[in-house]
C-alpha cells in the first residue's frame, strides 16, 4: 500500500501532465476540481474539441487547448474520454496509433464497457472506466471507477487521489456502474424532485418560493452531511428526528401512505435496468 502511495506520489511530483478529449460540462468539473485543489496546474492540463465553443471557458482559467484528439495523446500522461457515448469509438481508432504504454486512458462514457475500450485501444493499455455524476461541477460528486486488465494498483491509487478533490470517489467492480447509474448519476433528480416538493409544501403554508427552496436545499446538504460524518445508517438518524406523537412521525405516516420508500427503489432499478439496455444497444 505504502508502494503505491509512493507511485501514486511520484506521478503527481513529476507535474503529471493531464489531457481531456472532449471538453463538455462534466470534463469541465473535473477540471476545476483539479485546479481548486492545486493537484495539477494549469498549464499541464490541455483539452480537445471540435469547437471553441466549450473551449474558451478552459482557456480563461489557464488551461491549454487544441482541436486535434491526437495532440492529447502527445502532451498528456493521464488521458479523460469525454466524448458522447456514440462518438467514443470513432476517437478511439483515430487517437489509437499515438496511445503508449506510458498513458493512463480514463473513458467517462456513460455505457462503454471495459471490454469494448481495451478491444479498441492497444494490447495492454492502462484504462479505467469512471462514472461521475453532475455535482462533480461543483467539487461534491460521487464518482465510481472499475479499472481494466492493464491497470494496475498504482493507476487506481492516482485516479482515486486526484479525483478525491471533485467528491466522493470509490473504486468498485465494473458491474457497479450501471447502478451507480441509477443511484446517484440519474438520482441526483430524485433529489431536486423531492427538494422542489418540500419547498412547494412551505409554500403551500404560507413561505415565500425563495426562502423555501433555500432552506430545503440546505435541509438535505446538512442530512446529507451528517449521514457521511457519523457513518450511522439512515434509519437510526431518522428515528433520532422523530419524538413520540411530534411533528415528524405525522409527516412520516403520510410519507409511508404515499409508498415513498418503494416508489424510490423503483427509480433507481428503473434507471439502473435502461442503463443496461444502453450499454448493450
């Protein structure tokens, strides 16, 4: 373990030059977590894309750009994928000639298995396949990463210690990511869904639209938080809220009335199984 620290470490001393293929919202995030958190400067990070459009936000906050994928390749050691799912393998065989044993290549395509990546990039390359989810914009995402045959431990150790500056980060096996899928890359709206209903049920007694979407979304960051900080199950920090015959186990029963626990895991098996069928269509 202390080895692959000491790797890990010794990539990021050695100004671990970084590269984005494709510089969308999400590599956009990334990014910016990385420069927040002073992991990579800006001058060692270059993105690539068709157009300046999503372009020129990358240039203003000092990164170097480029239109050509291949130039990526060249100038970067640690390599993100970012391209839509269906424009991925038409990259992959153009940007496949310059992919060397020294590259990290982390695809973030949204039902690109590892399979498909290592039989479209050279024997033995270095990939690991990562999911975020949309708060990774803002440094509290929750990201999952599988690592592919030609990874090593070293590899995950630097994605998970870069990456920690962008939120939650765990490596897990590859037949995770379709229900982090449907946990939190698609749960994410489950929670604005029932953020933008707590605050329409103050309005409803008489609070002002603003005031309430401020405290709901502050309600969940401060539950949210104490669930990660005490590590104690749901359950437990719910029955600590509710007082005998009190405000919160009426509210409770009308919760269950309405199946809402149910409801909820039907989503997630929902976006999870359409994540499947994605991934195989």
């Amino acid at each position: 373990r202390g080895r692959v620290r000491a790797a890990a470490g010794a990539m990021e001393a050695a100004e671990l030059r970084v590269g984005f293929v494709g510089a969308g919202r999400m590599a956009g995030g990334l990014a910016r977590g990385l420069l927040r958190a002073g992991k990579v400067p800006a001058s060692s990070i270059l993105a690539s894309a068709p157009s300046d459009k999503n372009l020129d936000a990358w240039r203003e906050s000092g990164c170097r750009t480029t239109h050509c994928n291949l130039e990526v390749l060249q100038e970067s050691t640690l390599v993100f994928l970012a391209t839509k799912p269906h424009i991925l393998p038409g990259v992959l065989q153009e940007i496949r000639p310059a992919v060397g044993r020294h590259h990290v290549i982390v695809s973030l395509a949204a039902g690109v298995t590892l399979q498909t990546l290592q039989r479209l990039l050279p024997a033995g390359t270095k990939v690991l396949r990562l999911m975020p989810n949309l708060p990774c914009v803002v440094q509290a995402g929750a990201m999952v990463f599988a690592r592919g045959s030609g990874a090593g431990d070293g590899e995950a150790a630097l994605l998970k210690s870069l990456l920690s500056s962008c939120g939650l980060c765990e490596e897990v096996p590859e037949s995770y990511i379709n229900i982090h899928t449907g946990l939190s890359g698609s749960g994410v709206a489950y929670v604005y869904l029932f953020a933008e209903a707590l605050a329409e049920g103050a309005v409803k007694m008489g609070m002002p639209g603003g005031l309430a979407s401020r405290i709901a979304a502050q309600t969940l960051l401060g539950a949210a938080k104490m669930m990660l900080e005490t590590g104690e199950h749901p359950a437990k920090l719910r029955g600590d809220v509710c007082t005998p015959g009190g405000t919160t186990i009426h509210a409770l029963h009308e919760l269950e009335k309405g199946a809402l626990r149910a409801t909820v895991m039907n989503a997630v098996e929902a976006a999870t199984n359409r994540a499947c069928d994605v991934a195989e269509d």
